[in-house]
C-alpha cells in the first residue's frame, strides 16, 4: 500500500470534502465537482495506467480517461461519501484502502454463482471440473463486494446476510458482463441448469432429494456482485423470543436437500469419482468416431432433461397437474437417451428400454419393478406424443417413482459405460440373458457401491 501513498491521501482529501455535503444523495456530477476530485483521477490514471487497467478507462473526447462511473459508484466511494454526510460511523481509512485495491489490484475473472437450494456443511469446498462448490462465511462474501468497510452500514448488508453460508456452484466466465440486473431469465444463452449440468448432475446422483438452482448471480470479485434480495427465495420462521413470545424472521428458503458434515467426506469423494466419469464420456465429443461423439450427446440431453424436470418440481407433492405430463415425458426422454443404442432398430424399441433398464438392477424383484416403470412410463409417452387421452392420470407418485429410477439408470450408466468405443447396450441385452452379467454388470456396480456410494446404498445392492 505504500506504494501507492499519494493516492490514497487524495482520497483522504476528497473524502473530507465530499463527506460534508448535503446528506441526501448526490449526483455523480455533484461528486465529481468537489475539490480534489481531479487530484484523484490524476493518481489513478498514474498508479492504474489504461495498459494494465483497461477497465477503469472510458474515451472522453476522443482520449482515454478514468471512468468517473467506475471510480465513483462501482468503487463504492460515492456511497461512502454519502454515508459520511448523512453521520454513519464509516472507517475512512479502511475506505481509501479499499479504493486504492479496487483501481491498482489485478482485474477480477468475472464468475457465474449458481445458488442452490439444499444446505451443505460451513466450510464447504469441493471442486466439480471447471465448477466449485462452496459455502461462503460473513467474511468471505463481504470480501467479494467493492468496499468490504461499508459492510453493516448500508442496505447492502442485509442481502449478504440472506446467503451467508448458502450453497453456490461458481465458476469462471471470463465471457459474461457482470450487471446489476437479473440474470435467471437471461436470453443470451441457455439456461443456467442446462449450461452447468456437468456440475449439478453428481450432486442430483448423490442424495434423491429434489436440488434446483434458485438464482445465478454475476460476479467480479471485488468489483461487482449483482445479488438482487428479490432474486433469493426466502420464507418466514417464528422463532421464541429473547423476552418471551415469537419472533419472525426471514430466512433463505431451503429444501429438502441437506448434507450433513459428517457426509462431507464422502460427497467429495463421489463428486470426483462421477466428475472423472462423465469428463471421460464428454471427451467423445470432440472425438471422430460416430459412437463415442453420440454418447457424450446422449448424456447430455438426459442430463438436460433430467434438470428441466427437476427445476419444476419443488417437492414430490408440488407438480402442477396441468405439467405432469411434460415432467413425466423430460424423465422418459432421459432414460430413452441412455438405453436406446445406435444399432437399433425402430421396432421393439420399447422393448429393448425395458430389459435394459432392468439388467441395470443386481436383485430379480428389483429387475421386475424397473421394467414394470418404465412399461407404464413407455406406455404413458406414446399415448401424450401421439395426442391420446392417457387413460391412468399421472399422479404425484408416479412421477416421484419414475424420477427415483431415472437417477439410479444414469448413475449406473455412467458407472458402467465402456471407455473405449464400445457401447453399453449390448452388454446389458446379454445381460438380461445372463449372459456376462457378473462380470460386466453386477461386479463393477457392486464396486463402486462399495467404494463411492451414494448418500443411501441401493437396496439391490446391498442385498446382494
């Protein structure tokens, strides 16, 4: 910081001045008016040059200068200023300190932060390929805003309070304009659950309990974080008050999904082994050859339909009625994705999606109850596509039954899937035949069951 002295005391200089205005809030040109204003642009422009600091210039005339709207509003200086004047308890020398960060630190990767809706253990941190997932202290995420000393003094603070300690899958996206506005309906792209699904799907195979994104946030750390209270799903709890009588409070609206600390270890562990696992399929799509670049988008798209489901289910009994059935046909589409193979043919395709289904399951009873669903589910399908009235109602259980099973169809897929160019499909058409079953099918489940299970062991495999 002494390195950077002189800016940091016409900060000071500034900041005495401007701190004495009127206490309502001032204009950008008012700010920029008061004395010693020019003092600061000059020492930012000598301790931050445009070479290594492009975004904090903007052409004025024609020439490049310091961009007053950064310094000012993104630093977080002119509500600093503003705080002063209206008599807040502000720590000056904390702010300059901030500012001097703000224009000379390294420019910030800009991010995209998922937040979920599950609660995970404090100190949270395990990596998924490009993505992270991290619970953020207080602390941390006061770090990830332009002036961390103006924490508890502003409006601000109060948002940060709604996600301390909240679950969100962040990752770089150099890419991204970080804004102030809302960014779940952002139509630059697809949809957040969709583009981050090679993150999200481990935790989905982990635990049944329903996961959803419920806000993405755009974040520069240090620069900007476009949190919108309004965009964080929150609920009121009555609590037993300090003197006696409730207390309401608003909280940030959790599911059902919840990791206990002492089950930390052990989704880390999975989230590697699955991570490893679908990195591996999705290197086929890059790859010449026609099986392997097919099955890197099969997974994809049951991927993708998987979490369009999901995203519209806030628990097993809250589905509308009038989108069972499109909730119901995202599930059936992710298993036929993964059980149809590339040689097959158009007839007995229903067929073959059901021995295949079942040869996926270690225990008889369990292979009967697969094909069973997934019968029903089939049949469900074709009378919706073809404009058939489905004469069973598809109700809340069924629904809830037809999704347990598509998760335990892609974790085993995945589990099982050849590396090499093979296809699973054949190995599971003779394994309904018994043929190859407890070398192909049966050990390497039982394997990884073992060594990486899930939150809740399947029962097929623990009762063989």
């Amino acid at each position: 910081m002494s390195k950077h002295l002189s800016l940091r005391e016409a900060v000071l200089s500034w900041l005495e001045y401007a701190g004495g205005l009127s206490p309502t809030p001032q204009s950008i040109v008012v700010l920029m008016l008061q004395p010693h204003w020019e003092d600061v642009v000059s020492e930012v422009a000598a301790a931050a040059p445009r070479e290594e600091h492009p975004d904090l210039y903007t052409r004025v005339d024609g020439d490049w200068a310091p961009n007053p709207l950064t310094l000012l509003e993104e630093s977080g200086l002119s509500a600093a200023a503003r705080l002063i004047a209206q008599g807040a308890p502000v720590p000056v020398s904390e702010v300059a300190d901030s500012f001097v960060t703000f224009c000379t630190g390294p420019a910030p990767i800009t991010e995209q932060w998922l937040l979920l809706n599950g609660t995970f253990p404090q100190g949270t941190r395990i990596p998924l390929g490009r993505h992270t997932l991290q619970t953020f202290t207080a602390d941390e995420l006061r770090q990830t805003v332009p002036m961390p000393a103006l924490s508890g003094l502003e409006p601000w603070s109060r948002d940060l309070g709604l996600i301390t300690g909240a679950p969100f899958l962040h990752a770089p996206d150099p890419g991204r304009t970080v804004t102030r506005r809302p960014t779940w309906f952002d139509f630059t792209g697809p949809r957040a659950e969709a583009q981050h699904w090679q993150a999200l799907l481990p935790l989905m195979l982990w635990d049944s309990e329903l996961l959803r994104v419920d806000s993405v946030f755009t974040v520069a750390r240090g620069r900007r974080f476009d949190l919108n209270p309004r965009n964080v799903p929150t609920t009121i709890r009555v609590y037993e008050g300090r003197h006696g009588g409730e207390e309401e409070v608003e909280v940030r609206d959790t599911g059902e999904f919840h990791v206990p600390a002492a089950c930390l270890p052990a989704l880390a562990d999975f989230c590697a082994a699955l991570s490893a696992k679908i990195d591996a399929v999705m290197a086929g799509a890059t790859h010449d050859r026609k099986i392997v670049n097919r099955r890197a988008r099969r997974l994809e798209r049951a991927a993708r339909h998987l979490l369009a489901a999901y995203q519209r289910t806030y628990n097993d009994d809250g589905v509308w009625d009038v989108e069972a059935d499109e909730l119901h046909l995202d599930y059936v589409i992710a298993l036929e994705a993964l059980l149809i193979s590339p040689n097959d043919k158009r007839e007995g395709i229903a067929d073959n999606i059901r021995s295949r289904a079942a040869a996926l399951f270690l225990a008889p009873d369990h292979q009967e109850e697969a094909t069973e669903i997934v019968r029903r589910a089939y049949k469900a399908r074709s009378a919706y596509v073809h404009g058939d009235v489905i004469k069973d109602q598809i109700g809340q259980e069924q629904l809830r039954t037809l999704r347990l099973l598509t998760l335990q169809v892609i974790l085993r897929w995945l589990v099982l899937t050849p590396s090499d160019t093979d296809d699973l499909a054949p190995l599971l058409d003779a394994a309904a035949q018994d043929t190859g079953r407890e070398n192909h099918i049966s050990q390497p489940l039982r394997a990884f069951f073992t060594t990486t299970p899930p939150r809740n062991r399947p029962a097929d495999v623990t009762a063989t």
